[in-house]
C-alpha cells in the first residue's frame, strides 16, 4: 500500500480540493508549479452512483502529470461511500478521502461533511467498513475533518483518534469549527493538539498563502504537511520556491507564462462548453486585488468565446504593465473556501 507519510513528506505544501475551481487543468499546473499530490474536487457519493459513465468521467479525470491523486468523497452512509470509493479506484484514485469537514447547509443537513464529527460512533462504522475494502484493493484512507462542529462540540482530537483506531492513514485539519466557517483566525494550535494526539501523518490546513507562512504552520504545529486553499486561487506560482526571489520582470513573466499554460489545459482537457466556464472563472481569479478588477472581472464573465476571454484579460494586463488601468475599485474574492 502507498506510504501517506511518504506522499506527504515528498511534497508537503498541496493544494486543498475546493468545488468548482480545483478540476484536473488546475491541480495540474499547481504541480507543474512544485505543489505536493493532489486531491480532487469533492464528488458526492450518491451523485457519482447515480450518473452515467460519460458524466462520471468528466469528475473524475486525472491527467497522468499529476501523479498520485487522492480522489474525495462527500457521503453520510456506507451503504453509498463504499460503493462509490470502489468506482474512484477504478477512474485511477490512489489514495481515497472522506470530506468531514465541508460546512455547506447543502452538506450537513443531509449528515455529510462536517455532520459526520457530531456523531462519532456512526462515523467510525462508515470509516471501518470504507478501511475494509480499500484494504481489500490496496488503496490508503484519509480524511479532512474541522476542529469540531461548534464551540460547545471541539472534538477534533477525538475524532482523529477513532480515525486512527479504525486504520485510517492520515489526517487533514481545518481548525476552524463548522460555525465558523471561514471567518476569523484558524486556530493553529488545534492543529497541534491533533498531531499530538495520533501518530498517523497530520496536515494542517488554513489561513496559509505563502511558502513561507506553511513553513510557520508546520514548525509551530508538528504537521507534516500543509494544504493551501484560498491562498492559492490564482495564484498557482505560490508554490514555486523559487518565484520570490526572481527579479520582478522575471516574476511576472513566469506569471504571464504559467497563466498561459492553465488557460491552455483548460482548452485541451474540458469540454467546451466547461472549458468557457473555467476560462472565464480562473482568469476572473487572476485579477484578485488589482485594481479595476471589479469591472473587468465583469467584461471577461460576459465572454461567449475563450478567445475574447483572454482577449479582455490581456488588454487588463498590457494597461497594468504601463501603469494604467482600466478602471479603479479592486474588490476581494467572494464565495471560494478551502
């Protein structure tokens, strides 16, 4: 069976699954940029059972660059997960990952995501019986879970430990609870409290968007690797220990060439219709907090062709690099989590 120490320590900073952003052309150029393994979008269990083999093959595509991929599942029986993580083995998943931590209304009033942490005796039964039969196909079990459901349930640490006591091979954790969701600091010292609590390799997860603040994260907790989410939405370069240092025409270069090679995997990899889709939502990604973003961000989402998508991003970008801009009001990124 594949090391999840091993896979881990060979890359330790990865980039986190996020719905609708981290598809095979994305995970792919984050490596091509010096990310860790990958690990897919969430596919929901029932969805992936219950769609045609064409469909099925759109979410789970894997391009042979990205090595082993570690394929994620969002379910809240075993009568579903099992079954489906049996399918993701057989798309090419190396390493199959339970998502305990999804906050979504969507998610948990149907007892999946984060729910799976209020109800830890059922959810050790759905892990046992996912570890028998991927012990059965030689395949690793991981899950990602949250420190807890809310500030009256922080049981991150009882969770990893039933986790390792059914055989489960290593951990993600997101230290905000599921009330939280994304607001506030990520309490890193939850992340501590886990990694001292199981001896199964640990990966933190939160409020990381640089190199440098994983290293923090991993000297200040003990985990042995770090998943960046947010931090790394268009900015697939983060992960590239050499990108700082580089002078800055060679920095924004590499930039302008790393864009150039996501926007053409989506064209090669995706269906045109979902290429469109990705090519406007990733270029939209990289405007965040340049000014005018806003406005432009607007042009290249009415696009009807790749082509006038990019057309729009690089007149953006030829008006920035002589000091111009197309309009003034940078607005933050909203609706992506890790």
């Amino acid at each position: 069976m594949l090391s999840m120490r091993d896979l881990i320590a060979a890359g330790p900073v990865r980039l986190a699954p996020m719905a609708s952003y981290t598809n095979a052309p994305y995970r792919l150029v984050a490596r091509e940029c010096g990310a860790g393994f990958s690990t897919n979008e969430e596919i929901d269990a029932a969805a992936l059972l219950g769609m045609g083999m064409s469909k099925a093959a759109v979410w789970t595509a894997i391009d042979p660059g990205e090595g082993p991929v570690a394929m994620q599942l969002l379910g809240n029986s075993e009568e579903t997960l099992v079954p489906a993580a049996v399918r993701l083995v057989e798309a090419g998943a190396s390493v199959i990952d339970i998502n305990m931590g999804c906050p979504a209304k969507k998610a948990v009033t149907k007892g999946k995501g984060a729910a799976l942490m209020r109800d830890v005796p059922r959810t050790a039964r759905i892990l046992g019986a996912l570890r028998r039969e991927l012990t059965a196909l030689d395949i690793p079990l991981t899950i990602k879970i949250r420190g807890g459901w809310d500030d009256t349930c922080l049981n991150a640490v009882e969770v990893a430990r039933m986790a390792e006591d059914v055989g489960v091979d290593a951990i993600t954790v997101h230290p905000r609870t599921r009330s939280q969701q994304y607001a506030g600091r990520a309490p890193w010292e939850v992340i501590a409290d886990v990694v001292r609590a199981v001896r199964i390799p640990v990966t933190g997860n939160g409020d990381v968007r640089s190199l440098a603040e994983a290293q923090w994260m991993m000297a200040a907790t003990g985990c042995l690797g770090v998943m960046v989410g947010r931090g790394a939405l268009g900015r697939p370069w983060m992960f590239d220990p050499e990108h700082e240092a580089r002078p800055v025409g060679e920095r924004r270069a590499h930039e302008a060439a790393t864009r150039r090679r996501h926007l053409s995997l989506i064209e090669a990899m995706l269906p045109p219709r979902e290429a469109l889709v990705h090519t406007r939502r990733q270029l939209s990604l990289y405007t965040t907090g340049r000014v005018g973003a806003g406005v432009v961000r607007g042009r290249i989402f009415e696009a009807t062709s790749i082509a006038e998508a990019g057309a729009i991003f690089e007149a953006f970008e030829a008006k920035a690099a002589v000091g111009q801009t197309p309009d003034e009001g940078a607005v933050p990124l909203a609706g992506v989590s890790d």
